[in-house]
C-alpha cells in the first residue's frame, strides 16, 4: 500500500508542476498588466478556470503584487531580468551597509582609549616636569600592543630627522682670538659638553657636542682660535650661556653690541634627494647617511669668515667716522686740528685693518685643508658665494685705499706745517743775527 501511494503522489506532482507553469507563464503578464487593486481577484478567477495549481490567498496576493515592479515588462525574459537587477541592487546595499557599520565599529573601538591606557596617560602627564614636552610613553606590562593595520608604514630611525623643521646654524664673532687648549679644559670641568675627534687635517679648531640631547638632532658648536663660534641647533638661551662662559677664555673681547648685530644665521636640514650635501638657495642640505661634521665644518668655516668680516666692516666704518671731521675742515679752508701722534694712530688702525684682511685671514684665497677635498671646497665656495664674501673684501679694499688717501695728505700736512715752522725758526735766527750785527755796526761808528 505503501509503494501504491507513493507512486500515486509522485503521479500527481507530475500533473501538477507543468500546469503550475503553464499558469505561472499565463498570468504574468495579464496580473502585472491590472492595477494592484485589481489584482487579487484576477489571480484567483484565473487560477479556478485551470484548476490545476492551489488558490492563492487574498493577503498572499496582495503581497506578491506589492513586491512587483510597476513598469510591465515587454516579455517574460525581461521580467526575469528587471526582477535579478532588483535583488541584485537590495543585496549590493545590504552589503555597503554593513560594510559601514563595521568600519563605524572599528572606528569608535581605536578612538575610545581603555581604562588602562587612560591610567597610563595620565601617569605619564603627571611625571612630566612644567614647561616640557614630555612625548616619551610608558606602557604596562599587562597591556596588550595592537600591530599596526596594513595602512600605517614604519618609519626608519634614519628619517626621522625630517620632522625637525626650526633648525639653524649661527655664528657669532666675540674676540680677536681664543685659548682653546684652555677652553677645553674648562668645558671638561663643566662636564656639559664633550670634544669630537675631527680629521688630521684640521687646526685652530675645536668641536664640541652636548651630552645631553633634546630630540633626535643633537646640539654641536664650532670654535675658532680666530675668535668665532658657531652654533648647530642650540637654542638661543643656551647659545648666550655658552658665550658668557668662553668669554674668560677669550683676548681682545668685541662690543656685545656689535657681536649681536653682526652675527649670521641659515636654516638647515637633511635631505634623500640624490642623497648629497649641499646649497639650495640659503638653505643647508645634510646628507642623512653617514657622518657629517667634515661638511658642517665647510659651512661653519665659511660662515665664521663672514662674521669676522662682518666685525671689520664695523670697525673700518668706526674708522670713517672717526676722520670724517677732517674732510669737513677741507672744505672750509680751515687748518686740521689734528696732532702727530693722533695722525699716527689713524695709520696705525688702518694698516693693522689692511692686515688682517688681506694678510692674515682667507678672505682672497681658500684655506689648504680643501686643496685635496673637492666636494668640501665645493661647499666652502658655494657658501662664500652665498655670503658674498669676495665682494665684501673688495668694497672694503676700496675704502680702505681711500681712507690710505686720506691718511697719506694727513700726514703729508703735518709734514708741510713741520717745514712751515722750521722756516719761520731759520728766518727768526737770521734776524736776530741781523739785529747783532746792527747793533755792533752802531757801536764801532759812534
């Protein structure tokens, strides 16, 4: 009976599957045709004439003809399509949907810290002095770090100087000369900077670096025997405490005044392009691979050149000033009030300025440490250049040789008003011998 009735059933499903279809494909386009009010009852006015598929329910109805599109389509197979377009587009924004709502999550889980994570910042902002900006972290052991997403890059310890935008370089003039064996003995005892070895090559010079840093850019100075420093990335306060202590190591101290105005400062960072040092329009390009004091001793060479001849540019100014009284007299026809040994010592100022110069600085020439060092002269030139160097030393020639002048018929005056003077002494005698001799002429003929 069992077998009789299965097989009675599956006869059944036969008849009724190809009627079903043949309704299906029947009523498709006369029901989306109808208005939805209209529809129910067509479905089932339909389904009684074939009678071969089960009656649809009034709420079922209504429900298929509310999820149908209204446009009719032209035939079945584009029913089909419209209808896979329409699934296709609710599950293409049910996904971009929950793709948001992921990302929301993730979103708000990295801004919200933890509890732990919000105890550590705070310990950390309580340990950190007033005034310093404290960037360092301090991480509990029980705390899990997260990995970086496939977004974020790590950075190389090499680039990380590229975040220091402020740095310079500045170079003060302060004295004709330094004691540096004796400096660096004091900078030992004050046991806050320590001397770098530098190369054979170089002399009357000593470099120092801070032994305490404040970032990734560390803190060097260059002192000149010459009487110059120069400073790579110290701060201004720290600059002027460096320079009231090297001022009792220091002969023939400047005006403070005239140090301040004639110093001279360049910005400078480090660069990867072509991965060379160099001189781009006023700024100083390090090289970040490798060491690089044998290139911020070019800079600093040249740009301790340029401070001391700031300070004689002063001084020969001083000078013209000094004499500028004279000339006024010229013109006035009126006799110079000047004795011998004040037009001795306007000589003498001249000439000891025409001296160091043109005799005991590099201001016409370029030092022998970069005879066999091309790139370093390169460097030394392009920084002189920079700074204008040689055009300084000829304007200043220039004035020297007619200050030279000047002192020359100074001293050519003097000279006349001498001779003037021994004349009228010589002429003064010749008439007293006159005058003896009348009176002895007198007195043997009366």
């Amino acid at each position: 009976m069992s077998m009789r009735r299965l097989l009675s059933v599956t006869a059944s499903l036969a008849r009724v599957v190809p009627a079903a279809r043949t309704v299906s494909s029947r009523l498709s386009p006369a029901v989306r045709c109808l208005p939805l009010a209209a529809r129910p009852s067509a479905v089932q006015t339909a389904i009684g004439r074939f009678g071969s598929a089960a009656p649809l329910s009034t709420s079922a109805a209504a429900a298929a003809a509310r999820t149908e599109p209204p446009p009719p389509p032209a035939s079945d197979s584009e029913g089909k399509k419209a209808i896979e377009l329409d699934l296709s587009a609710v599950h293409s924004k049910r996904r971009v949907q929950r793709k948001r709502a992921v990302v929301k999550n993730d979103t708000e889980t990295r801004q919200q810290p933890s509890a732990e994570e919000l105890l550590v910042r705070d310990r950390t902002r309580a340990n950190a002095l007033p005034g310093e900006a404290h960037v360092s972290h301090v991480f509990s052991s029980e705390l899990d770090i997260p990995s970086c997403p496939p977004s974020y890059q790590k950075v190389s310890p090499s680039k990380t100087r590229k975040r220091h935008k402020d740095m310079e370089v500045v170079a003060y003039s302060t004295a004709e000369e330094y004691n540096l064996e004796s400096l660096m003995e004091g900078l030992r005892e004050q046991n806050l900077y320590h001397p770098s070895a530098m190369s054979e090559d170089v002399h009357d010079v000593l470099h120092v670096a801070a032994r305490y840093t404040l970032g990734a850019e560390p803190r060097e100075i260059y002192l000149f025997r010459e009487g110059t420093v120069v400073f790579w990335n110290v701060p201004e306060l720290e600059r002027r405490s460096v320079l009231e202590f090297i001022r009792q190591f220091q002969e023939g101290s400047y005006d403070q005044e005239t140090v301040e105005e004639e110093s001279d400062s360049m910005p400078y960072s480090y660069t990867e392009v072509f991965n060379k040092t160099r001189l781009v329009n006023g700024r100083i390009l390090l090289n970040m691979e490798g060491s690089t004091d044998l290139e911020k001793y070019a800079f600093s060479n040249a740009m301790a050149l340029s401070v001391k001849l700031g300070i004689w540019e002063s001084a020969l100014e001083r000078y013209i000033d000094s004499i500028r009284f004279v000339t006024d007299e010229l013109k006035k026809g009126g006799r110079i009030s000047m004795k011998k040994e004040e037009v001795l010592k306007k000589n003498g100022e001249l000439f000891g300025l025409r001296h160091l110069i043109n005799l005991s600085s590099d201001c016409l020439d370029t030092p022998d440490f970069y005879w066999d060092k091309d790139n370093l002269e390169s460097l030394y030139q392009k920084t002189c250049n920079h700074l204008n160097i040689a055009k300084r030393t000829r304007v200043m020639n220039e004035k020297l040789n007619h200050c030279v002048e000047l002192a020359d018929m100074l001293t050519t005056n003097l000279a006349d008003q001498h001779h003037v003077r021994l004349e009228w002494m010589i002429i003064a005698l010749i008439m007293v011998e006159v005058g003896f001799e009348v009176i002895h002429f007198l007195e043997r003929y009366t």
